[in-house]
C-alpha cells in the first residue's frame, strides 16, 4: 500500500475546508496528525 502525503494547500483543495476546521477535525480524530518532513515542512 502506497501512501500519499499532502500538504495543507493540497488538503484545503480537496476538501473544502479551513486551515482551522483542517485542525479540528484532527483533533476530533477524523484526520491524521501532520508528519514532519523536514526541518521547516509538516505533511
């Protein structure tokens, strides 16, 4: 199973929604937490 990692335009744009409903839905556990790809770069 291959996975794909989008950063949050690419999450806004598929979904619809707001960096802050983005956040809360990870909250809420309906999204993966942000994975670090990098010293300056979450996914």
């Amino acid at each position: 199973m291959t996975y794909t990692i989008l950063r949050l335009p690419a999450v806004k744009a598929q979904t619809g929604n707001s960096r802050s409903t983005h956040y809360l839905r990870i909250t809420q556990g309906l999204f993966t937490k942000p994975v670090s790809l990098g010293p300056r770069a979450v996914g």
